[in-house]
C-alpha cells in the first residue's frame, strides 16, 4: 500500500505552479524461491519525497492542449533493513529519480500519457553479509511508463498502459563493475479508470515479456485518488 500525498500551490518557478508531494510504502513481502531467499516481512518501506514538483498550465501541440510536469524525486533510505536478514523491505541506499511527465489529449475523447525518468541510485554501505562486500551500488536506470486510453464518458475511461525499463550501467560490488547485471523488462496490458466527483479508482494489469536479470511476470495494480 502506497498512501500519496501530493500539494500544488499558486506559486510560480518558471512559470509553472510549484508543488511538494510524499508518498510512504507499506510493504507485505512474501518470498519463497527455490535454493534462494525467502521469507516473509511486514513492515514500511523507503519513503519518497519530492521537494521540487513543477506543473505547467497546457500548450497547444498540432492544435490539441499538452500538459507537462517536471518532478524531483528521492527515495530516503527509512525502510526496514537488516544486512543479516535473507529478503529486506528497504534498500538501503538513496535514490535521485527525476522524471518528466505529459498528456497530450489527441481528441475529446482521445489521450496519449507517458512518464520519463532516470535513476541514481548511491552505494549501499551495509549489504547483505552473505555477499562478503563491504559495500555494493546498483546500476543507473531508464525507465519509463506510458498509456493511451479513451473516454466512455464522463466517468469511465479505458485502455492500454505499459512500462519499460533497462539499466544503463553495471552494479558494482566493492567499486568493481559486475559485467552482465544490467536488468531490463517491458510490462503491457489493459486498464480502466472511473471517476466520481473527487474520487477515482484505477486499475492496470500488466503482463511482462523480455525481463534480463530479473523476475517476470504478471502484476495487478489497484489505485484510489481522492483529491481534497
């Protein structure tokens, strides 16, 4: 569960309305892999902040209106962490996570989203003891979510949302790079959104293909907004 507090103000920087926004994982790990980690933890996991969110009134692109937000976004390393401990709930590192995100609304009916980001991530000074590292540093990222979907009405709205991501450098262990870490998945499916008056409900399926260095599978997101 992921409670997502967000704030725009009528500020402006560059001209655009200034915001803030903090989100706080609570996490249910349950993990059971053959010859591997598993186990199960029920705690919070790294908090987010973004002290600097930046959100431009719209544009017009090919005669159609484009919004556009910039946002500044960290992960705090205030997750439950033991190195001793065979599955963790927090990381233990920092993480810079900048994205730039649009709508470009194509018809009155008809919007095509995206998310853009890239993420740093610092070293891990406490990694698990069964490495036998003093310290470890996961691979930068790109990573990026998209959607396009069609109004119904007034309520509902329906489509296709997907995400991808691929690490652009190695992980390192003790400052050496680990050739042949670097992860990479594609996530696609379905969604629908149904909104009524300050609530809105969201809900994806996503059905991965093309994973490198890490699980794939079929994830199921559920989303709640209630705007104040």
């Amino acid at each position: 569960m992921l409670p997502h507090f967000a704030y725009i103000s009528n500020t402006r920087i560059l001209g655009a309305y200034y915001g803030a926004e903090v989100l706080l994982p609570l996490v249910r790990l349950d993990l059971d892999i053959d010859n591997g980690p598993r186990g199960t933890r029920t705690r919070q996991g790294d908090m987010i902040v973004s002290p600097l969110l930046l959100q431009w009134e719209p544009v017009q692109l090919l005669g159609r209106p484009f919004w556009q937000r910039l946002n500044f976004v960290f992960s705090l390393p205030t997750g439950d962490y033991d190195d001793d401990a065979s599955i963790n709930v927090g990381s233990n590192v920092w993480v810079f996570n900048p994205h730039y995100a649009f709508t470009w609304e194509l018809s009155n009916r008809l919007e095509f989203s995206g998310r853009v980001h890239y993420a740093w991530s610092s070293r891990n000074n406490r990694p698990s003891s069964a490495l036998g590292a003093d310290d470890v540093q996961p691979g930068q990222a790109f990573h990026a979510n998209y959607s396009l979907s069609y109004a119904l009405g007034d309520a509902w709205r329906v489509g296709l949302a997907g995400y991808y991501l691929a690490q652009t450098t190695d992980d390192r262990i003790d400052g050496r790079r680990q050739s042949g870490s670097r992860e990479r998945v594609t996530g696609l499916g379905p969604g629908a959104m149904y909104r009524n008056g300050r609530q809105t409900f969201f809900a994806n399926l996503y059905v991965e293909s093309g994973s490198r260095n890490r699980a794939e599978g079929t994830q199921l997101t559920l989303r709640y907004l209630y705007t104040f």
